[in-house]
C-alpha cells in the first residue's frame, strides 16, 4: 500500500521529485445510513451538537473512498498520489456517493 505521507492535496512532495504521472486515480463508495443509524442520528439530533452516528459514518465512507483510491494508484504503478481531492454527492435520500480523487505518480528522494 501506499505510504500516506506520500499523499498530499498539494502538487507537489517537499523532499520529492515527480519522476513519472499516472493519470487520474479514483475510489468511489456509494452509503446508505441503515435505520438503526437514521433513529440515532435523529435522537441525537434533540440533544444537539456533534452528531457521532453520522460523524463515524462519514469518516468510515471517506477513510474507505481514500484507500481505494490508493489501491488504484498502486495497481497503476504510482507510489504516492498527489492533488488529492474529495466530492460528495447525494443520489437519492439517504444514499451518498463520496469520491476520492487524485493524481498518481512515481516519486524519488530528492
């Protein structure tokens, strides 16, 4: 797997050289909150503040999109990934596609 410090939504790798581009790599989960998860979410909607059902779902949704993303740079020969990039977008109620993006590239020590 690739090395996270070896990912940025910058452009370019302090201490790095982009020696070779990829292209554009991608990882796309699709998530629905199942009901249990759309009772507590709404409960936790009453007491007010940080809402933690629908927090650990949308770090899990992201972390899962990031590491896919970064099995397709390694499966392209990249060993970092660069301009790292995340979208999100609703298709239907309830259902939540989020879309990690980015460059993948070769990079030498410099």
């Amino acid at each position: 797997m690739i090395n996270h410090q070896l990912t940025t939504t910058g452009f370019e790798l302090d201490g790095y050289k982009i020696v070779k581009q990829f292209g554009l790599v991608r990882g796309i989960i699709v998530r629905s909150r199942s009901i249990f998860g759309t009772i507590g979410a709404g409960l936790q909607t009453l007491i007010g503040g940080n809402i933690t059902l629908l927090t650990d779902l949308c770090e899990r949704t992201r972390l899962d999109a990031y590491d896919m993303m970064l099995k397709h740079a390694e499966d392209a020969g990249a060993n970092a990934v660069v301009g790292i990039r995340y979208d999100a977008t609703e298709v239907m109620s309830g259902v939540t596609e989020v879309l990690c993006y980015g460059t993948a590239v070769k990079v030498e020590k410099v």
